[in-house]
C-alpha cells in the first residue's frame, strides 16, 4: 500500500489517539495535528466552555468545517487525531474514509474508564463526562459510535498496549 497522506484515527475519548497520533507521525515523518487542539486554537477558547456557552449542536459544526478545511487545506502528510464524537456527526466519517487511511483505536470499555475515572482533570474536561456515571456514559457512547468507528480502513486493539507495540502494528499494517 502506498501511504497515505492523511491518517485519521477514530475512537472513544481515553483510547489514545493522540498518544498514538503523537508517536506514528514521528515514525512515519509525518505531521501530527489534535482536532481537539486545533478547534480550541482557532476559536480561542476550550471545548468545555464552548460546549457550556453554545451547545453540542453549535461544537459539533465547528468540528465539521475545521475536518473540512484540514483535508481542503492539507499541504503535508498528517496524522489526524480526531475527537471521539467528530466521526459521528454530519457526514465526517465518509469524508474521514474517502480522504485518506482511517485507524479505529479500540479499547475494552474497562480500560477507558480506569484511564479517564482515575484523573479527575480528564472527566471535566471532556464535557460528556462531567456529571454521571463514567461506566454508564461509557457504555453509552460505545453503543451510539462503535457502527461509525467500524467504518474505518483498519481496526487497532489498543487494550494493555504497550504504545510502541501499537504504532509498529500499524505502521505494518500500511506497508502491506
């Protein structure tokens, strides 16, 4: 396969992508880009309080015209770590697949929680956490998205990785 020049990863918050995205774009000489990061970037203010002053509604089309100017704008070959919602939400995973490698990062749903529930900076963070149960919500979200993720080019079990692991398994898996 040739490689790509985007490689979007996919999955629930806590799987890793950006740990993940972080580490195959050295591997690969490739540029690392956080949606999450860039949206909070470009609009100057955090995913929480955009959420808290707009709504889901309002964050979730701001994630689909940033998804939309990355891939229009992309002049280097990037690896793209998406938010856990961006490939469920206005046609964001056709444009995910048609435009370049997608990489679902899967983890078993008791590992995400012990991940995030064990840093209390991590659950207000993510506004879809912040109150509730965590296993609940988890569970939730695993059954609302898992049909979006498992959309993508290649599917990574990232339960009790070793992050190094992970990476080689994918870099193999696209020189195949």
């Amino acid at each position: 396969m040739n490689q790509p020049d985007l490689i979007f990863l996919v999955g629930l918050p806590g799987s890793g992508k950006s740990s993940i995205g972080k580490g195959l774009s050295e591997m690969l000489n490739y540029d690392f880009l956080d949606l999450d990061y860039y949206i909070v970037e470009k609009e100057g203010r955090s995913i929480p309080e955009i959420f808290s002053k707009n709504g889901e509604g309002y964050f979730r089309e701001l994630e689909s015209k940033y998804l939309q100017n990355l891939v229009d704008d992309c002049k280097n070959s990037t690896v793209v770590a998406t938010g856990g919602g961006t490939p469920c939400f206005n046609d964001n995973m056709s444009l995910i697949t048609t435009s370049g490698f997608s990489i679902f990062i899967d983890v078993k749903l008791d590992q995400l929680i012990e991940r995030i529930g064990k840093d209390e900076k991590e659950v207000t963070a993510r506004p879809l956490f912040a109150a509730g149960d965590l296993k609940e919500k988890y569970n939730s979200l695993l059954n609302n998205r898992r049909s979006y993720y498992e959309q993508a080019s290649l599917t990574v079990d990232a339960t009790d990785y070793d992050i190094d692991e992970v990476i080689r398994n994918i870099v193999s898996h696209l020189k195949e």
